[in-house]
C-alpha cells in the first residue's frame, strides 16, 4: 500500500464530512492514497513479495495477470510493466478489467490455463489507484475508495481450489460506472460527463448483500461443504454492514469474516488479496482450513472461490 495514510479526519478538514459518518455508514476509518506510487510500483513491490513468500523465482512464472481497472497506461499492460520489472521473460501477461471482482477473474482465469496444462505457475496480481479516478468534489464516493496492491501465486498442487462460481450482469452496469478519457478526435464531440467514479450507493449495496450469499452458498454447495465446514470468509471490503448482512444471511458467526476495511478502505480489485495476505501473516491461516474469498463490484460482476488452505 502507499505510504500515505488519510483518516477521516483529515477528509473533513477537506470537505464536508466526517470521522462518524464515514466509519458508522461503511467502518472505514483510514485508507492509503497514491502520491509517488502508481498501479505498477505498487503491483511490483507486492509481486516481489508474493514470489518471495512462495519461495519461486522469476523466471518459473508462466503467467501474469492484473486485475485493475486504474493501470498508469491504456498500453503497456500493468502486467506487461510487472513482467520487465521483475524479468520474468518467460512469462505471458496481460491484464483484466472485472473491477471488486478482478484478482477473482484472474483466480479463475489461471486456474483454468493451471488446469489444462497450458500453464504451471500463475502470478496474479489485484492492484489499484483508485484516487485518481475519483471525483474529489463527490463526497459520497470519494471517502470510501483507497489504493493498493495485493498479489498471490498459483501453482497446480492436490489441493487448493475446490470449487469457483463468478457471474456478471452487464444490464445492471450503470449503477457503478467510470468514463473513460476524453477523446481528443476533432470529429466526434466528447460527452459532457466527466470521467470520474460514479456510484448508486444503494443499488450497489442491494446488489452485494444477495448476489453475494447466494454465490457463496453455491460454490460451498459445489465444493461439498457446508457453510458451517468453512473457517474463514474474506469478502471484498466495500461496507462494514455488506460483510455483516453477509454473515447473517449465511447464518455464519461474523467472527469468521476479518477485515481490513477500516484501514484500506474499499481498494477494489486490491482488497481480496491485500485482506488474504493480512491473515496469512498474522497466522490466522492453517493448513487444512476451508477459505471461501468472494469478490464483488462494477460490471456487475461478482466471483467466489473455495479454497483449501
Ligand atoms: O466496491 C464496489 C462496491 N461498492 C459498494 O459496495 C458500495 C455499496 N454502498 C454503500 O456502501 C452505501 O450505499 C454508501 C456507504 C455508499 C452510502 O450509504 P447510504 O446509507 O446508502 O447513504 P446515502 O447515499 O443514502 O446518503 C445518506 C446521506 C445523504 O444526505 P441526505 O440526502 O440524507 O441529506 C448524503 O448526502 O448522507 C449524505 N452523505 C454524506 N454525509 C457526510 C453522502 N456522503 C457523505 C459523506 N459525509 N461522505
């Protein structure tokens, strides 16, 4: 994550808002923002780490994929940039655009090549700036978001992955939209919307607390397990009370749900495996366990995986 830290504090002495609208709506209370950092330095610092942690080099990445929808440039890839910055030149890389959901596309994405032998050793990456694609003068959606980069590698092994369930709703892809740049063609005119985050907060909202339970139930379903089988759930970190309605709605202890929304705020495609690598350091994490990770966000689009730990 970027060194800078902002609290809710520091939000309100910038725009009307405050420590306890913020943290009673959504429990964040702080998040990082970008200032030297970018997509790609960010993806690198946590790229290298992931290898160090699996033990690998470089050079046995076959594969690299980014989930971001904020990479510093339309082309190269920020995989492309992980990739010359870590010299894995053996390695394809590309990136995808899934939004909450990405490093959960890019799970599946590399499981499927891991499985059908095309691949052996994955490199997938969440990374975000959101900051930069927020509008600042929107304080209904710029306190929420934050920057970071989470990164995992995946090898074919005898456990792992038991099950997987993912879904998009491109009808409903409105209700969480961002433009893209404007369009400097002097044939076309630009549309008057700017090219900042815009959020239905509440739709948003509705669409997490049923599409995600009923996933999760699904993928559990499919993985032979019962909800009360799974030892951990870590969710996408949008919304304090989106985790909680979560829980309840499975009938599952929120003891079993961590966070770290409270200090990353909503980091997008960065939160799944930035709140991953929280609890496997803090030790939380045992071989054996049933881990269910669940991504969720624009598109819509929504993935779950279970996981032998
Ligand atoms: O990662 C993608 C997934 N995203 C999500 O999952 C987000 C899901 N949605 C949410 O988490 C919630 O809808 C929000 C946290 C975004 C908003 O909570 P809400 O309870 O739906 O609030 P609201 O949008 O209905 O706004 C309530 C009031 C409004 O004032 P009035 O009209 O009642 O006078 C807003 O103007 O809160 C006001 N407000 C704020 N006040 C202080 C909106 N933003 C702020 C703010 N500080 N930052």
């Amino acid at each position: 994550m970027p060194e800078m830290v902002v609290t809710n504090d520091d939000l309100s002495k910038i725009m009307d808002t405050s420590d306890e609208w913020i943290s009673s709506r959504t429990g964040i209370r702080e998040r990082r923002l970008a200032r030297e950092e970018t997509t790609a330095s960010m993806s690198v610092t946590a790229a290298k780490r992931a290898l160090e942690n699996a033990g690998i080099t470089a050079q046995e990445i076959d594969l690299i994929i980014v989930g971001t929808i904020t990479g510093d440039y339309v082309t190269p890839s920020t995989a492309c940039e992980v990739q010359a910055a870590l010299g894995a030149d053996k390695a394809v890389a590309f990136d995808i655009n899934a939004a909450c959901s990405g490093f959960m596309f890019a799970l599946h994405i590399a499981d499927a090549y891991i499985k059908t032998g095309v691949y052996k050793t994955a490199l997938i990456l969440g990374a975000e700036t959101l900051s930069k694609i927020m509008d600042w003068n929107d304080r209904s959606t710029c306190v929420l978001f934050g920057d970071g980069a989470g990164a995992a590698v995946v090898r074919s092994d005898e456990t792992g992955l038991l099950a997987y369930d993912q879904g998009s709703d491109g009808a409903r892809g409105t209700v969480l939209t961002c433009r893209s740049r404007e369009n400097n063609n002097p044939f076309v005119k630009n549309p008057t919307e700017p090219s900042y985050t815009h959020m239905d907060g509440q739709e948003v909202y509705k669409f997490a607390v049923t599409t995600v339970p009923a996933s999760i139930k699904k993928v559990v379903g499919e993985a032979g397990l019962t909800i009360e089988d799974i030892d951990c759930f870590a969710l996408h970190q949008a919304n304090i009370r989106i985790i909680q309605s979560v829980a309840k709605r499975l009938k599952a202890p929120e003891e079993k749900f961590p966070t770290s929304l409270d200090h990353c705020g909503n980091v997008s495609a960065a939160s799944v495996p930035i709140l991953l690598d929280e609890i496997n350091r803090k030790g939380i994490l045992k071989p054996g366990m049933k881990i269910v990770l669940s991504g969720f966000g624009g598109g819509l689009t929504w993935g779950s995986a279970v996981l032998e730990w």
